[in-house]
C-alpha cells in the first residue's frame, strides 16, 4: 500500500501535472473530447442510459 501511494502521489504531481501545462488554453477541445462521456454520464445518472454506445 505504501508503493502505491508513493507512487501515485509521483505521478500525479510530476507526470500529471506537466501534461495540465500542455493543456492550458485548448479548454474548448477539452470540453468537446469529454461531451460523449460526460453525456452519457448524466443519462445514465437519471436512469435513461443503454448499453449501446
């Protein structure tokens, strides 16, 4: 347990967040590559959603 932690906590403050330097300023293509997810999230959150993506 203690690898993982150490090594998620790397990770998330080296690797990730050099990739969030990259991101800045692209917001709009950020959303637009998250919309299917995020949209089908919020149907299958009310109950609507289906296998078939």
């Amino acid at each position: 347990m203690l690898f993982l932690t150490q090594w998620l906590t790397k990770h998330i403050l080296g690797h990730d967040k050099n990739y969030g330097q990259s991101m800045v300023g692209r917001e709009s293509e950020i959303a637009e590559a998250n919309r299917p997810f995020l949209e089908y999230h919020s149907v299958a959150e009310s109950g609507e959603a289906s296998d078939a993506i």
